[in-house]
C-alpha cells in the first residue's frame, strides 16, 4: 500500500477505533484519517515512569500515579446529588476521592475491588490531601503506556471519554498509529533547507512528538515541527503576494494633478508629519506601479490617517478615476463625510454619502451620478456594495476598520470594476508585529507612528468606585471649564448575570449628580434608532449636551475636540485595545484631556495589568503587544477574521523570532524559486498544493 493511501485511511480502520468511535472523533476533533490523528500534537507531557504509593503523596503542586483500589462511594447532597466521594486504597494507605461533575457516570462506572490507575494532582482540604476529578481508568498490568518516560496529555471532550476515548485511550491509539506509519512518513520540506537549518527529518518528528523517549528529542521534534508550520504559512503569504504583483494588473496613476496639488498648498489645516508624507510616497510608488495595490495602512488614533486617505482619493481624481471609502457603521461614515467635506472646502469636487439611513429619493439622484460619472468620492457604510451600486470608472477602494469586513463583503468591490481597483486598508488599532507577519503577511504594510504636532498626551487615571465623589466633582470642574465629557457603560440594561453599572442605571444616577437645567446630558447606544441616534450625537456636536452617556458605540468615527474627558465603566471588562480606541476619542483638541478608567477593587490579575498598561502609556503599539499577550491572537481586536490563524504546535506569541526567521528563508527561497520548479523543491510544491488545494486565492483583495 503507498503511503499517501495509508496516512489517507479512515480512521475507522485503525484498530482501536471502529465506526461509532470514528464517527466520534470526526465530530469531535474533527479527525477523519490517519493524517488527520496525526496531527493532534499533545498539549502537554506528564511523566508516568513511576507508579507512587499513597503514603509518598507530600506535596500538592505535582502528578502522581497510583496503582489501588475503590471503595466507600457515597453520593452527598440528598434528593439532588451534589459531589461523590469515595476512598482509593493501596498496600501503604488511603487517600479521598471527589467529584463534582459527571456524577451519573462516576456512579456506573467503577467496580469496588477492581484495581485502578489513578493519575492528578494532589489537593488539600482540611489539612487532608486528596484528588479532585482524578483520571481514573482500569489497571492492566500489560498496558503499553504505563512506565513511559514521557506520555503525551491529549485534547478530548466529555462525549469521547464516554465512549472510551480519554486521553490515556488516545495515547494508546497514538502509538499504534505512529508504529504502523511513522518509517512511512514523506519529507515536504528542501533538504538543503533542512540541512541548514540542522533539522531533524520529519518521520523522527512525528515519531518523537508523541513517543519521546528523551526530552532533548522532544524538543527536536517540537522545534522541527514548528519551523514547518510556520514555513508553510509563510510560504502561503508570500506566494500570494507575489503572485498578486505579478498577475494582477491596475490603474496606473501617473500624475499629481490639480486635486492633489489645489489640496495641499491651500485647504491643509495643517503641516504633514514625516510619518504621513513617509506613508503618501509608498501609497505613489504602489499607484504608478502598474500593479494593484494591496496596502495596510495602520496608524494610532488621532495619527492623521484620514488627511492621508482623502489626498490618495484625490490622486485618484487627479487620474480620472472615482474613489469609495467604506465604514463599518454609519456613526464612523457620517463623521468621515463631515469632515473630508469640511476639509474639501470649495473645491470642485463632488462628494456623497451612503448608507442604510439614505432616502430613496436621494438615492435615485446619487445612483446615475455614480454610474456616469459625475459623482467623484462616495462614502458610506456596507450599502456601497449592494448590486445597486454601480460605478462608470472605480480606481481606488479605501476600507476603515476593515477588521470588521469579511472578506468576501470586500470582495463585492472587484464586480463593480472592470479592472481591480487599488485596496488600501486602514486600522486605527495598531497591529502588533507577529499578526503583521502572519495574518496580515500578504499585504504591503504602512505606518503612520507619530501624532500631529500640539497634541498633548492623554492623562489617564485609574478610580475605585468607591472614588466616585472624586470623579463626579471632577467632571464638573472640567464643565465648568467649558469642557465635554463622555461616559461609556458595557451594558445598556440592567443583566442579572452580570453586576455592572448599565448604561439606563447610570443615566438616572448622572441626572441626579448633574440636574437639569444646569446640565445637559444625551444618550447614544447602538439600539437607538438611526435618526435618534444622529440627533444626540448632533447635540454633543453642537455643545448643546454636556455629558454624552454611551456604549462602546462610540468606539470610532467621533471627533469633538472640545469633549476632553473620557469616563470608562468597569474599564476591566474591556479589552485594552477597545480601551485605549475609546481614549481615542478624547486629547483632539489643544487642552489637556484625561481618561477615568473605573473598576471595582476586586480585579484579576489580567484586569490589573490592563489598567496599569493603560495608565503608564499612551503608545497604541506597545499597547497591542501587551493586548496580544493577554488575550491571543484569537481574540486580539483588529486581527483580520479571528479564526483564520489556526496554528497545531506554532505560537504566535513566543515564535516572533522563529517567524522572522522562516520568512526570510521563505522570501530567499522565493527569489530563486518562485514557482518552486527545481527539483529539490518538487516535495514542497506538492505537499503545498495538496494543504491548501480546497481553499479560493483570496489574496488578491487582502
């Protein structure tokens, strides 16, 4: 039987398993094949080489594995069973049992006399060691695992512990495997890599990722089988990227013309920062390349990124080619339409906004002039890609936030161009290096890192609630001084799960410590009907409302400078990229603006390093990184389609240094190779082809 065929099998056929464990295991670890089991690397190592007696167990911070008996079971809690306990027994003495969970089945399941193998970790309770929820399996004397140096610690779940799959059950179905497959394993990566690279070969991996014999060949086959992983990747990235350069053709935009040039020397509110002009002269190179662009342009909050935006759309008139700007909400498209018009002046340009709130009868105006022509800039929200929409000549797409566009929603532009327009894709939540290396590897990455001149560093204070006072007589003087302020709730009603201060509770508190109508106060929350929610956001605008009480509805796309403080309830329930976005929205004028970050005193130790991040500084980027460390890569606000990093053994977190590396080998390997036709690089394609043969080349729209 080839190889191929072999690691190819259902898994059924792996003795052990069996069609109804098999059905089980594609359910649940979604494993179908020989390769599929594989690949499901163990998530820790535990050293069974020793069977202890009870009377050893001293200490409640490591394993132990016990060979005994069990008896004594009894069900506590009367008519509703809350815990069993039971004793486990050997030749030296006896030790107590404890469930919580899974109660019904721990009643069936053992025998009282039947030996055991009991493996976990001691706990103390009344000065008496025990185990809670132990793993428990039966004890035979020929088992293949038990005595190993090392045993790997599987991914399993309820139901397949139910079925006679836990982790030890796995292991066992692990080494039958890997002896029947292992001498079979192929090669996939250039041998002249792995010999540079002083790589053991990958049948060795496979074999001591899950049977180490010594922890110096676990870590081989560990460090073997990252680097594969992240080359792969990495090879993916880049294989796009040069393939979108290559094969996918654009408008050349050849001139600076009127637009840019009327723009510049007479409605800038300001001079450039070395950053912005840095980022405006790589956006050129990529429009007069001939090639499409495909750029990321990340900048902080308050960094200018809009001026940017709206000057490369006026390259693209300059050309004459239209332009769209796409925001995930109507909030965030309104305050870029109010402000590139401000900003436009009374230049000849025309301009127009989109959104779901857009009434028929303006949309049977804006409609043609799209199509014809006469329409230059159009800015709204995902209405821009409904069928619609059409455009006479579409040369540049600009999407802001584009975290929160799938990618198929931006895909939507390509039909409405006969030729791909250029993609710039903006984010004001910085992105830290690894997700810019690997989620974000295909596309051309900009960054504007400095703020515009004037700007004064956002003062931020962390406040107890019990501090309240404190903060109430604050705002006031900060009122008193002519200043706005914003207050930002998690919720925006009253939950019984979760005990926080809502956005309708405070309210009615805000109105008591600020009565009208000496204050003013507006309400703004993503429940809001859209005209309702203009309409308070336009009082804010106007310094008719003193105070705006929000959700994280104002996250983006609000710019007052007259609003300076920013108060933050429960700030530890946010993540600290949402935090510091929120920041954001205050320190946009020429005065001092604070930000009150308020909690309970009961914080978890991730909620306290969030606040002190946040209070010690105000740079987006080292934020992003402690952001990335807290929550991962799944998690992190900003990444692009959480899911799409899903990694077997690498580590976004702690492989920084191992990713530069592989893709730097990955790019040389490239420039030499790049449709990896030489001979040694044939195993490479292949595998290649064969990982991601069932998955569309989106690279062309980032």
């Amino acid at each position: 039987m080839q190889v191929n065929n072999l690691l190819e099998n259902k898994i059924e056929f792996l003795k052990g398993v069996g069609p109804k464990r098999a059905a089980l295991l594609n359910k649940e670890l979604g494993v179908f094949t020989f390769e599929d089991l594989l690949n499901q690397f163990p998530f820790r190592y535990i050293d069974k080489s020793k069977i202890h007696k009870v009377s050893e167990i001293n200490d409640d911070t490591v394993y132990y594995q016990l060979v005994g008996r069990i008896s004594n079971m009894q069900s506590h809690g009367g008519t509703r069973t809350t815990r069993i306990t039971a004793t486990f027994s050997d030749q030296s003495g006896s030790i107590g049992l404890v469930w919580f969970r899974g109660l019904k089945w721990v009643k069936s399941h053992f025998v009282p006399g039947q030996q055991y193998v009991l493996f976990g970790k001691a706990s103390v309770f009344n000065n008496q060691f025990n185990f809670v929820h132990p793993e428990i399996e039966d004890y035979n004397p020929n088992d293949i695992t038990i005595g190993e140096s090392l045993q790997g610690v599987y991914n399993t779940t309820e139901s397949l512990k139910n079925n006679g799959l836990g982790t030890r059950q796995i292991a066992k179905l692990m080494k039958t495997l890997v002896l029947q497959v292992s001498q079979l394993i192929p090669e996939v990566l250039p041998i002249p890599i792995l010999q540079k690279e002083q790589l053991i070969a990958r049948s060795e991996a496979f074999k001591n990722i899950h049977l180490p014999t010594h922890t110096h060949h676990l870590r081989q086959a560990i460090n073997r089988l990252k680097f594969e992983e992240h080359f792969f990747f990495q090879l993916r990235l880049l294989h796009q990227k040069n393939n979108r350069q290559r094969l996918i053709k654009s408008a050349v935009f050849s001139k600076v013309g009127d637009y840019f040039n009327d723009f510049y020397n007479h409605h800038l509110p300001f001079s450039l920062t070395d950053a912005q002009k840095r980022v405006i002269r790589e956006i050129r190179t990529d429009l007069g390349s001939g090639t499409q662009m495909n750029r990321l342009l990340q900048g902080d909050v308050g960094s200018g990124k809009t001026i940017v935006a709206l000057m490369i759309m006026l390259l693209a008139l300059d050309n004459g080619y239209q332009a769209a700007l796409m925001a995930p909400t109507e909030i965030l498209a309104n305050q870029h339409f109010q402000t590139i018009t401000e900003l436009l002046g009374d230049m000849p340009v025309t301009i127009a906004l989109l959104t779901g709130s857009t009434k028929n009868n303006e949309r049977k105006k804006l409609f043609p002039a799209l199509a014809e022509g006469s329409l230059q800039i159009i800015i709204g929200t995902h209405a821009l890609i409904e069928e619609k929409v059409v455009f006479q000549n579409l040369g540049l797409t600009i999407i802001d936030e584009q975290h929160r566009f799938g990618v198929a929603q931006r895909a939507r532009f390509w039909e409405k161009t006969e030729h791909p327009p250029h993609m710039l894709v903006m984010t004001a939540t910085p992105i830290p290096r690894t997700l810019a290396m690997t989620q974000y590897g295909d596309l051309d990455v900009s960054k504007i890192d400095e703020l515009p001149p004037g700007r004064k560093p956002i003062k931020t204070m962390h406040l107890y609630h019990s501090q309240r006072l404190r903060m109430i007589s604050f705002m006031r003087k900060q009122i008193a001084e002519g200043r706005q302020i914003y207050i930002v709730y998690p919720l925006i009603h009253e939950s019984e799960k979760l005990d926080l201060i809502n956005l309708q509770e405070g309210y009615e508190s805000l109105l008591r410590d600020f009565p009208e109508p000496t204050y003013r106060i507006c309400v703004v929350h993503g429940q809001m009907k859209s005209e309702d929610k203009d309409f308070e956001m336009q009082r804010f605008i106007k310094g008719q409302a003193h105070i705006m009480v929000a959700t994280t509805v104002i996250e983006v796309g609000v710019n007052i400078p007259n609003a300076s403080v920013m108060v933050i309830e429960h700030a530890d329930r946010f993540g600290l990229s949402q935090l510091h976005q929120l920041r954001g929205r205050v320190g946009r004028g020429a005065d001092q603006s604070y930000c009150l970050l308020m909690t309970d005193h009961k914080l978890t130790n991730d909620g306290k390093k969030r606040m002190a991040t946040m209070v010690n500084s105000n740079d987006g980027f080292e934020i992003a990184e402690v952001d990335l460390q807290l929550r991962g890569p799944g998690e992190t606000q900003g990444t692009r389609q959480s899911g799409q990093i899903e990694m077997r053994i690498g580590n976004i977190l702690k492989d920084e240094k191992l990713i530069r590396h592989v893709r730097q080998i990955v790019t040389e390997l490239l420039v030499e190779d790049p449709s990896l036709l030489k001979a040694e690089n044939q195993i490479t394609k292949r595998y290649f082809e064969k990982i991601f043969k069932q998955q569309f080349d989106w690279s062309q729209i980032g």
